[in-house]
C-alpha cells in the first residue's frame, strides 16, 4: 500500500516508516517540522535503503495537502501529527486545540474529498484520565485531565462520528501508553527540544552528563516502591502495531480501538534501575514532591490488541534502556550529532519495493 504517514519525522513515526517500509509498504511522509529535525531523513534513508518521499507540510494546510492527495493516490493515513506536551498545553491551549483538532479536522476533510477512507490515529492512555482501575481495558471511563487530553479525546470522537456517518470509512484508534526506547541501529530515537518532559529522555541527558540529576516525582505512592508506575512500551513494537493494524483494517467491516502497552507496570526506581544495569552508568536523583495532576499506577490490559491484530508487545524494559540508551550515547545532542557509521544491516525487503521506492 501506499501510505500517507503525517507527522512521520517524529518519533513515533519515523519508526513506524521503518515499519512499514519492511513490510513493503510505500512510505509518503507528511511533517510540519513543528517538532522535527530535517536530519531525520538521512537516517530514515540509510536504514529504508531507499529514498523517501517527505514533504514540509502542515496539515491544517487544506491546499496543500490536497496537492498531496492529488499527486499520490494514497490506500491509508497514519496520523501522528500533533503537539504532545501536557505542561506547554496547559500554558497555551489554543494553540493545541487548533494544531490537533484543528489539524485532525483539516485531514479528515481532505481524506473525504479524495475518496481514502482508511486512517490510524495516535491516540494516548492520556484519555484515561486518572483511571479508577488497572489494568486499563478500552471500555473504561474517559475524561480529559489537561487540554492535550482533551485534543485527543475530541479528535476520538470526531473520527467516530465521521465513522458513523460514512460506513466505508475504517478508523484505528491506537490508544498509546508510555513509549520509549529508540530503534536498535541507534540511528533515529527520540529527541525532545529543550527539557525533557518525560521519565525515559530525561534519564537518558542524566546518563550522558546533559544533566545532573533526576527529580523523582514522589515517593509515597500507594505502589511497590512508593513511586508512579507506568507502562512503558519500545517503540519498535509500538511501530509494528501500526502497520498490524493497517493491514488488519484492510480486510476488517468496522474500526477499532485498542491500547497499546505491555500490560506490566514499571515504577519509576525500578526503570532508573534497568537503566543502570543497561547502561553501566549511575543515574543520581533526588525524591521531591509529587507532580500535580499525576497518578500513581497506570497500566494497559492490551489483551484487544492480541485478540484483534495477533500484537503484542515483544521487548522487556531491559530493551528498552539498551535501545534509549545506546541511542543516547550515540547521539548525545540528538539529530545534531554527527551521523555515524552503519553498524547494523539495513530492514530487508522485497526487490521490487525498493525498485518501486527509488522511483524505477
Ligand atoms: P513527535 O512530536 O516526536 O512527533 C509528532 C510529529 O508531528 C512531529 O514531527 C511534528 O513536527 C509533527 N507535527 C505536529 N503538528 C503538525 C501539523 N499540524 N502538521 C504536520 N506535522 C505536524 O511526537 P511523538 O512522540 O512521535 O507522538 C506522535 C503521536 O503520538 C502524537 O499524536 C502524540 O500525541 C501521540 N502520543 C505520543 C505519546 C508519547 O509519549 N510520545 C504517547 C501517546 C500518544
Ligand atoms: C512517568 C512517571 C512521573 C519525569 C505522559 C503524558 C501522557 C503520554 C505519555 C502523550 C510518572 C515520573 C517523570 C521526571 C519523574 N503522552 N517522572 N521524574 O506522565 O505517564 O505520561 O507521557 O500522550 O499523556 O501525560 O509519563 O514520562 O512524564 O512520567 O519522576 O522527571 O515518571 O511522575 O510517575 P506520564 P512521564
């Protein structure tokens, strides 16, 4: 198939390109560069081992992504495409509410307009809220706790209703728990601009000497250890669920919905710790208060997804920090580090696609 991956020089995406690309798919990328390096087309390219189509488009942008539609005649959408930091949502709403919902409306018209009518949506564990139960199955309660949860939650809904309104219209609705970890060549990985606001990047500039020390955000938390536990998930099988789904939504009557995680609960000390063993560095922090609006102990039930699509999630959290890490140490300033060497092979696959991606 060919793909139309917006938001796909992001982290998450630009996994999920390496996905799809080693399963033969052709990979049409879509990005603002709201949130994204130019650079990450070189890595993308060295391990696709042909060129990508990437385009600096905003989705919002009407005209120019039905110049899109125009040029290619796309099978399916992945959209990534969103701004996704709680703390900067909650200082400038409007600017989330228009980029995502916003943008997520914009895509979806100009889909319709083009007649292609498949489409996998990022969504988040975010829409939980503070859930009253784990683990956390789909038919749970829902409710937005800041205003990039409140994005996600309306972008759901628009895509059901559209749904409703159209019954050739498929959605996957992938409802992410806690990504992390990079892809094993090291190349690509995640690259937060300024502070990181997340557990797994922030340990990764401690192990580096980016920064000090870690601030773990209380300790007195009704889990095993008394710090919050979540359910980190690698992102090469985060990557590979979507293209699952993709070609699970090919033959399938109706969308779905389904959470994306491990199904095991990782508290912030025992992740500091793998990261030590995975490492061989020491992770100094220092206990402070809790971080308002947090909760003490998420984790998925992904057992929809093994029913449905046949995923599940393959790499343990020693992975995980094997893989952050031997990123990080790669590139210790991320995308504006110097591109190494190859170390490991290129994906496989078929001659013809990689004909078909060089434009032969
Ligand atoms: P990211 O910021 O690395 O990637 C998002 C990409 O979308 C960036 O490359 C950015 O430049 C681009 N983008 C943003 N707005 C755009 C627009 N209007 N038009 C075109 N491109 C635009 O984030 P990520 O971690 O890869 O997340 C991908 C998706 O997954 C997001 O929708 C996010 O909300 C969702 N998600 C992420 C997490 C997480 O912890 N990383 C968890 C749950 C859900
Ligand atoms: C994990 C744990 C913190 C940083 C967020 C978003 C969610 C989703 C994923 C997009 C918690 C603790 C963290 C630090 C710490 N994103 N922590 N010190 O909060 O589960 O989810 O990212 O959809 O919407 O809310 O992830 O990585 O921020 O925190 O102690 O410096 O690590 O308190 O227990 P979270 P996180």
């Amino acid at each position: 198939m060919r793909i139309l991956v917006c938001g796909g020089a992001g982290y998450i995406g630009s996994h999920t390109c390496v996905a799809l690309a080693g399963r033969g798919h052709q990979v049409v990328i879509a990005d603002s560069g709201v949130n994204s390096s130019s650079r990450v087309m070189q890595r993308l390219q060295r391990l696709v081992g042909a060129p990508l189509s990437m385009h600096r488009v905003d989705v919002r942008d009407r005209r120019a992504m039905a110049a899109l539609f125009a040029t290619y005649r796309f099978d399916a959408v992945l959209h990534f495409a969103a701004l996704k930091a709680v703390g900067d949502s909650c200082r400038r709403p409007l600017d989330y509410f228009d980029n995502n919902i916003g943008g997520t409306i914009a895509l979806l018209q100009v889909m319709q307009e083009a007649g292609v009518r498949r489409l996998v949506f990022s969504s988040s564990a975010t829409v939980y809220g503070d859930p009253s139960q784990v683990p956390v199955r789909e038919d749970a309660a829902l409710q937005a706790t800041n205003p990039y949860g409140r994005t996600k939650l309306v972008a759901e809904q628009l895509i059901e209703d559209l749904c409703g309104s159209d019954p050739h219209f498929r959605a996957a609705n992938l409802r992410y728990f806690n990504p992390v970890g990079a892809h094993p060549s090291g190349l690509i990985g995640e690259d937060p601009c300024g502070e990181p606001n997340n557990l797994m990047p922030y340990i990764c500039q401690v192990a580096v000497g980016q920064r000090d020390r870690l601030q773990v955000f209380g300790s007195d938390y009704p889990t095993v250890d008394g710090t919050g536990v979540r359910d980190y998930i690698h992102v090469v099988d985060l990557a590979r669920a979507h293209v699952d789904a993709l070609e699970y939504m090919v033959g399938a009557d109706r969308g779905f919905t389904v959470n994306l995680g491990t199904g095991r609960g990782i508290s912030v000390l025992e992740l500091v710790h793998a990261f030590e063993r995975a490492s061989g560095r020491r992770i100094p922090y220092d206990v402070v208060a809790r971080r308002p609006g947090d909760s003490a102990e998420v984790f998925a039930d992904p057992s929809l997804a093994h029913a449905l699509l046949g995923w599940r999630a393959e790499h343990d959290v020693d992975a995980m920090c094997r893989d952050a890490w031997h990123w990080q140490a790669q590139n210790p300033q991320g995308y504006r580090s110097p591109l190494r060497r190859a170390t490991t092979p290129r994906v496989q696959r078929p001659r013809a696609v990689v004909a078909r991606l060089a434009g032969a």
